[in-house]
C-alpha cells in the first residue's frame, strides 16, 4: 500500500468510524494480495470512502469521467487510483483500464447496479461486473453496506454505518457449471447475478443479526 494512500485512509478510516459507528464484519475474507473485484451495493456517495478506508487493501475505483473534467478534482482522483469510465453506453477503454488493473493484481471496487440505488434495495446487476471477472480471471468479494445514506442519523447515534464482507470466489464457483460457458454478455449477465445474490445473502444475514442485537 503506497504511503499517501495508508495515511489517508488511515485518517478517513478513523474519522468515519468516529462518526459514524462503524460496524465491519467478515475482514477475514479479503484476500491480502492478487487482483480482486469488491462487489458492493451502492446507496450513497459516502460508499466508496467507508469501503476504501475500512478494507485492508489499496482500492482502485471506477468515476464517471465527468469529474476528471476539473483539473484539481481530476488529478485527486487519479491519485487515489480513480479509473474514468464513461456512462450509460458501453465504454470499451474504461472497461479494458479496469481489466488491466486487476491483472496487475490491484483490487477494484464495483457497484454491480452500475449507480446510487436510493431506495435502499437491491436491483438487478449489469454485466460489466461478470465481464471483468471473466476476463481478469480474478475472485470477486461480494460486501453490503447499510446506513450509509443517513448521515444526520450518525451524529445522534440513531443509526450506524455497518459493511458485511463476504467471501471472495471466481466466478467459475458462481454459475451453474452445466450452462453454456462461452465468454458474452448472457455469461457476464449469469455471473454478474449470481455476485448481486451474494450480496443479497450479505444482506440478509446483517438484518438478521441486527433484528437480533
């Protein structure tokens, strides 16, 4: 982990859990090395901070390529590994940056409905996801993030961050091995589905545990 990255997300990291009472499970299954997807569902703007900060690993990020626009803004977000990606059409030089990331053996954190859900639910995933899977070849690690969108509510202590981490498999693991494997979108879509079940076991489980607490 390059030292400007472990500073900052030492000092973001301890900044969110002081505010918003952070909850985190399921560290353990984060692999320490090698290129890896972070598969999570997306509620707010404050998700890609409380992942990146809260996670044992250097995250490189996906950004609409609006905001490299400013020169300031830009330049911060290609230091701390944002990787422009345009919206709402098929961005084949974006798409092939972020495969080439996780080749490298970076991890890459993803949002597999492609953009803020506001409801809070879970709705069905693009299959960019299951496209870099299949052809990094890397594990995915399915999370779910919860309270995230509720800031006001932290400073009261009326509702807290919470992350649940899954564990990280290929996609080889995800799919029906007795379907047709032929690399395309109907096999980026089935894996792609098969990581937005994942999270929605996460999901599950943390409401749960928290009906239970």
């Amino acid at each position: 982990m390059r030292w400007h990255y472990s500073v900052t997300r030492f000092a973001v990291g301890g900044a969110l859990r002081a505010v918003t009472g952070a909850d985190v499970k399921g560290l353990e299954h984060v692999p320490r090395s090698g290129g890896l997807i972070v598969a999570s569902n997306h509620i707010s703007f404050w998700d890609p901070p409380l992942i990146g900060s809260l996670l044992p690993r250097e995250l490189h990020y996906l950004a609409k390529d609006e905001l490299f626009s400013n020169p300031v803004f830009g330049w911060i977000l290609r230091r701390y590994n944002a990787i422009p990606i345009r919206r709402g059409m098929v961005d084949l030089t974006g798409m092939a940056r972020a495969i080439e990331t996780l080749r490298r053996g970076e991890a890459l954190l993803v949002f597999p409905e492609g953009s803020r859900m506001r409801d809070e639910e879970l709705h069905p995933a693009r299959p960019g996801l299951g496209n870099m899977a299949y052809n990094a070849d890397v594990p995915v690690l399915p999370c779910f993030v919860s309270g995230s969108n509720r800031p006001w509510l932290w400073l009261t202590h009326r509702r807290r961050a919470r992350i649940r981490v899954g564990p990280a498999r290929r996609w080889q693991e995800l799919v029906d091995p007795g379907d047709d494997m032929a690399p395309g979108r109907p096999l980026y879509q089935r894996i792609s589905d098969a990581v937005m079940a994942e999270i929605g076991r996460l999901k599950q489980e943390s409401t749960v545990s928290r009906g239970a607490a």
